[in-house]
C-alpha cells in the first residue's frame, strides 16, 4: 500500500464504460515523516476521499478487490482515508 494525500482530479469524459462513474484522484506519495515525495498515482476513489485528506492507496491486482472497483481496469484505488500515522511510538499524523 501507499500512503499519500489527494491533491487533485482527473477528468476524462471519454473513457472505458466500466468507468463511468468513477472519481479519479490524483495522489501525491507522503513519506513516513509526512513530507511529501515527487511521485503522484492515478486512483480510483472508492471511500469518497476529498482534496487534501490522507489516503491509503492499493496498486496492482489488489485495486481490483474493492466493490467500487470489482471488474474494471483498474491500477490503483483509494481505499482507506487515514486518521492517524504513528511510527515507533510517535504520532506523524493525525487528522
């Protein structure tokens, strides 16, 4: 899984009919320190995450496992939003 944070939208009126329907995210990777990396992934959204929230991003066939996106040619899907990080201990991120 990725942990990263929604910073924007993808917006694309011709598509595969599976995916219609469909919110695509632009995710921002986040590094276990909170700052943010240079890497961004095109994701599904499957829990209704907005811009600017921390988000659990799933690649790989495991995108497919989701209600949202069971069947569809998917690569990644957002399928948590984040309430707290806590690495050894210490809190990095709390919502």
């Amino acid at each position: 899984m990725i942990l990263g944070k929604v910073v924007g939208t993808v917006v694309a009126t011709q598509k595969d009919e599976k995916l219609i329907g469909s919110k695509l995210m632009i995710v921002q990777n986040v590094s276990l320190d909170g700052e943010l990396v240079s890497q961004y992934t095109v994701s599904v959204d499957a829990v209704g995450a907005g811009i600017g929230e921390m988000v659990l991003v799933a690649t790989g066939s495991s995108a497919r496992q989701t209600d949202a996106t069971k069947d569809k040619p998917v690569d990644a899907v957002i399928m948590a939003i984040v309430d707290t990080v806590e690495v050894h201990g210490e809190i990095r991120y709390q919502k």
